[in-house]
C-alpha cells in the first residue's frame, strides 16, 4: 500500500496505524522474497549436485526439494504451455565408409534361374542394377611356428681316408634375443600391447595359454629388459635431437614400482616440438621428441642437470618447467608454464 504525503491524516493515532499496517506490509513482503531466493538457491544447488556431484551423496541444504517432481508440476513454464514448437524429424548420422584400401572380399547374392522369369509373360528378367552393403570381418592374430633347419655338410672322402672330416653348416639365424623363442614380430606384439594398450603381462600369459603356449609373466618380463638395451642406440639419438632444440618441456611425477623397497620412485618426461603436424617455415627442423629418464627413488636437481649434459651434446636453450625447485640447478633459462 503506497501513502501519498500530502494526503496523510493530521491524527496522531491514525498515522501510528497507518504506519504498522505498512511496516507490517513490507515485512510480509520481504519474508515472501526472502523464501523465493531460497527456494531458488536449493533448486540451483541440486541442479549442480545433479550435474556434478555423486548420486549416493546428500547434502543439508536439500530441504524443500526432496520431491522435485512437485516443484516442477507447480511451476510450470509459459513457453511449454503457450507455445506449439515445431518437432523436426531426427537425422540419422551417415555411417562412414570402411576404408577401401583394406582386403575386400566380394559375395555375390543372386536369385535362381527358375527366379529369373517373368511371372507375367515368361520371358528372361534382365539385370537392371544391384544393391551393396558392407560388414567388417576380424580375423583374428595367428600364431605360427619358425623352424630353422641348419643343413650340415661332411667331406666323405676324409672320413674314408682317416683324415679329420671337413664339417661345413649355414650360420645361426640373428635373433633378436639369442637363445630365446621370441621373433621380432612377438616381442613388438608384446611390447605394443603392454605400454601402447596397458595389458599387463600376466593378461598375455593368460591369452597365449588359450592357445596351448607356455610363455610366463617372468620370461615376457626378461625380453622387455632385454629389448630396452636394443632400443639404446634409438633412444641416445633421439636424445642428442632433443638436446638440440631450442625449447624443452620437463616435468616429474612418482611412479610406483612392485617389489621396490624404495617409498616412491620417479619418472621424468621431458618433450619437444610442435603441437600437431605443420607446414610453416618455423617449424621446419623442428622435431617432435618425447624422452622418458626413469629415477629409482630421486627427485633432487642433478636428474635434470644430467640429463640435459651428454658427453656429445650440451642443452643451451630455454626449458620449460614448474615451480619445483630441483629445475633450479640447470645452467638454463626457465620459463614458466
């Protein structure tokens, strides 16, 4: 209820009434606004725990809205009531083509001769287009056996004589890991399917013993070392590139190790080269390098300053690091991330 000033009463008493009715008015009106915002506040919080939060968490400030089903039937939207929205149909997304460069195998699905007459006059249908479709067909790895025979060649004529029999045999075959089953192939199986798939050693086990083949966690364990030492000169090179940049991203973080008495061990990454692939005349040169430095329970700054320091190759360019302090002992300039 608005007053308007210049038609106040002059009683006194009538004034004070006029006054309580207004004050309590407004308090009336201030508890209702009061109640709206926090009936508002809740809905907006149970929206986000809704988006965000874990459904088996409550909260105390759930209160009125234990029942949203009622919130909604009592207030419902102008535009859902008032409004006829136009529902358009729903485009089915278009399949992608398999790639042609695959092995195709081409079924041709045909009617029979007796099919191919016409059932109104008799005479032969003609061909007069065709329908195709595509599947995917997986066939799965297969697993063979390599058997090398070594032929072996004596002179018979010295054995006859009593002379020492000349022996002459084709050279052992070069293996990857000497005096083991593993083929280049096998050992780039196993190593694609632990760190590129992250299946564990002991899940390959199980796989090959479904297929009759002893090959133990402990054995695959042995050639990964084993493969590390013949990927060295591969990773040296790559580090004398990488040493070579002009910017160097380094970072750290703990790597738990099984059977490691140690409480934490680390593994250092450090990265060069564009985002993606490029064409600019910047990025001419400029390779894209990740290296691993694998630290049994050592986070102190001598990792990187070892790292960045070959006996061919000297790091002279900016690196580009965290906060942490151990990225202080490098002779480099830091940049922050």
């Amino acid at each position: 209820m608005k007053l308007n000033p210049d038609n106040l009463p002059n009683d006194v008493d009538l004034l004070k009434q006029l006054l309580l009715e207004t004050l309590a008015a407004k308090d009336a009106e201030i508890a209702e606004l009061k109640h709206s915002v926090q009936r508002l506040l809740e809905q907006f919080r149970l929206a986000q725990q809704q988006r965000f939060g874990a459904s088996s968490e409550s909260h105390d400030y759930q209160g009125e809205l234990f029942n949203e089903a009622e919130v909604t039937v009592e207030e419902p939207t102008e535009l859902a009531a008032d409004t006829d929205m136009p529902v358009s149909p729903k485009q089915r997304a278009k399949r992608k083509l398999l790639p042609k460069d695959l092995p195709r195998e081409v079924i041709i699905h045909d009617i029979s001769d007796e099919d191919k007459q016409c059932e109104c006059c008799g005479h032969q249908l003609a061909l007069m287009g065709q329908d195709s479709s595509e599947k995917l067909k997986f066939i799965p790895a297969q697993i063979s056996v390599i058997e090398h025979v070594r032929l072996k060649y004596s002179c018979k004529h010295c054995e006859t004589k009593g002379m020492q029999a000349n022996i002459k045999q084709a050279p052992v075959p070069v293996s990857p890991i000497p005096k083991s089953v593993a083929t280049p192939s096998l050992l780039s199986q196993l190593i694609t399917s632990k760190y590129q798939y992250a299946l564990p050693l002991y899940r390959q086990e199980t796989l090959f013993k479904q297929h009759g083949i002893a090959l133990s966690r402990q054995t695959m364990a042995d050639w990964m070392m084993k493969s590390a030492a013949l990927f060295k000169p591969l990773y040296d090179l790559l580090h004398h590139h990488l040493l070579r940049q002009d910017v160097i991203h380094a970072d750290e973080t703990t790597l738990k190790v099984i059977n490691d008495e140690r409480v934490k061990s680390y593994m250092w990454v450090y990265c060069a080269g564009a985002d993606g692939p490029s064409t600019e005349p910047r990025y001419q040169g400029l390779r894209n390098i990740v290296l691993y430095d694998y630290q049994d329970g050592s986070r102190a700054g001598t990792c990187v300053s070892r790292f960045l320091t070959t006996k061919q190759t000297v790091f002279n360019g900016y690196l580009q690091v965290d906060g942490y302090a151990a990225y202080q002992q490098a002779s480099n300039k830091l940049v922050g991330c």
